[in-house]
C-alpha cells in the first residue's frame, strides 16, 4: 500500500493539471472508443501517433480514468496550499451562523388603576398626620398646599364671628386660632372610618371624627362630624371642618355662658361676645380653664 501511494504522489507530480472539463470529455472519448483520445499526457510519453495502434481493455481505462480524477484532485489540493486563505476561503462552503434568540422582556404599562391606587395610598397614609395636627393644635404641622382652601362649617362657623354665613371658605386663620384654642383647653380628636373618593391626580379623605375637650368630658359628652381633606401629589390642598355643632351648644350656651355671666360678669367679657361666641385668644382659653371646677360644681358635675 505504502508503495502504491508513493507511486501516486510521483504521478501527481509529473502530471499536468487539465480542467475537469477536458477529462471528462476525454474519458467519454475514450469509453465511445476513439484511440485517440489521452487522458493524462506524461512528459516523454509517445503521442497520439504511437498509441492509436494500441489496445486499451476495460480495466486499462478504469484505472486511466482514476488516475485523471487522481490527478485533478491532486492538482487543486496543491493549487489551493499554493493560492493560500484566500482560495481556501474562497471554495469553501458558506457558513451559516445559528440564528440568536434574543429574549424579550416584556414590561407592563403602568396603568391608570395601577396610578389612583398609588394615589389613594399616598393620601391615606397622611391620616395620621391630620389626628395629630388637630390634637397638637397646630395647623402649621399639615403639608398643606401654598393657597390651600380651608373650609368651616357648622361647629366653625360657631367659633368663626358672629353673623358668618355658612360656608366659611378659605377660613385658615379662622380654623388655626380655633385649634389653638381648643387645644388650651384639653380638646382631642380621634378620626376614624376613613373613606376615600377619587383617584390619580386628586383623592379626597374624609374621616369620622369623635372630640371633646374639659368642658365636654366632664358632663361625659362626646362631640361628632366629619373631617375632610384633599391631597394632590403628597400634599392637603383643601381643608373642611364639619364637626358637629350639637353636642357643644348643649354643654357650652346652655351650661357654661350663663354660668360665667352669672358668677364672671367682668370675666365673661373677654370670654366670648354678647352673642356667646368664644373668644378665640389666649387670655380667653386660660380664664375657661380657671373657672372649669367652679362651674362643674355649680352644676354638680
């Protein structure tokens, strides 16, 4: 085998590279019977003249035939090392690169029920900022809006000046000083059943509210209403004091102004007006607080 391979190499060597085309039609030649047709020439072999006397068997022309593909193989192997990569490139097959897939992440729009209930989240978690407001008597402690709207009512419009018209709008002054007061004399408040109504852009709480103060508690009255509240984008941008006025008018008209016009006259004057509206000042609160066990006696409280 060894031997059979060197001599192959040794032809390949000494023949010439014909196109595939010209061995083909050669061998077709030669298989039709025409004797003069050469399918490999080797350089010093007698030319056609010589040969066509010549017979060429069955098996002579199998093995000629396989020495020409031989040959032709061997000749674009050596043609292909000689041209270099770029030949190598040029005959080989085209590649083709797997297709990639690429992953699509699909995010989900954000939806406007997606923004009211961030919106209505947002204005229900201030709840707890309005209780203590109240309770600490400072209005300033809210985030209200720069020109928010602050709205009194009933229980508001007691304390606001005699004659007012219900509603008092933009009563911010009004309602600072009246939780000032009240806070002077031991008011609290407690909102709860909140309920809210709206969505993205602006939400409206409004809360149930329980109160009282020294006055109240000691007769053991608890005072009622609502509070309502706006919010847009964190902060109060309206306000509304609707607190009952029932429960103080019982215990403060009935009870305590003919109480301190009785027994206070001259302090009663700086307590509340003619019409029995408080008085909503500092000195006003403390003269209330002073006289606050005298009066619960007179009336056996």
């Amino acid at each position: 085998m060894r031997r059979l391979e060197r001599a192959l190499e040794h032809l390949a060597e000494r023949a010439d590279v014909l196109p595939a085309e010209t061995v083909i039609e050669r061998l077709e030649r030669g298989l039709a019977g025409d004797r003069d047709a050469v399918v490999v020439p080797l350089p010093g072999s007698p030319g056609p003249a010589v040969r066509r006397a010549r017979r060429w068997p069955g098996p002579a022309i199998a093995a000629a035939a396989f020495l020409a593909v031989l040959g032709v193989g061997v000749g674009l192997w050596l043609g292909t090392s000689l041209l270099g990569d770029d030949t190598a490139t040029t005959m080989s097959p085209a590649t083709t690169m797997p297709a990639t897939t690429v992953p699509v992440t699909t995010v989900p729009p954000t939806t406007p029920s997606t923004s009211a209930a961030d919106a209505v989240a947002e204005a229900r978690s201030l709840i707890p900022a309005v209780e203590q407001a109240l309770n600490d008597g400072d209005l300033a402690a809210l985030p209200l809006r720069s020109g928010a709207t602050v709205e009194l009512s009933a229980m508001g419009l007691w304390f606001a000046a005699p004659g007012a018209e219900p509603p008092v709008a933009a009563g911010r002054e009004q309602l600072a000083e009246m939780l000032a007061w009240e806070h002077s004399l031991g008011a609290w408040f407690e909102l709860g059943d909140c309920s809210d109504e709206g969505a993205a852009g602006t939400v409206e709480i409004t809360c149930a509210v329980e109160h009282g103060n020294l006055l109240l508690d000691r007769t053991g009255t608890t005072a009622y209403g609502e509070f309502s509240f706006r919010v847009a984008d964190g902060r109060i941008t309206a306000l509304f004091d609707r607190r009952s006025t029932d429960e103080f008018y019982e215990v403060y008209s009935v009870k305590w102004v003919p109480f301190a016009l009785r027994d206070h006259p001259d302090e009663a004057e700086r307590m509340f007006t003619e019409r029995g509206h408080p008085i909503l000042t500092e000195e006003s609160a403390a003269l209330h607080v002073s006289l606050v066990e005298e009066w619960a006696e007179s009336w056996g409280l």
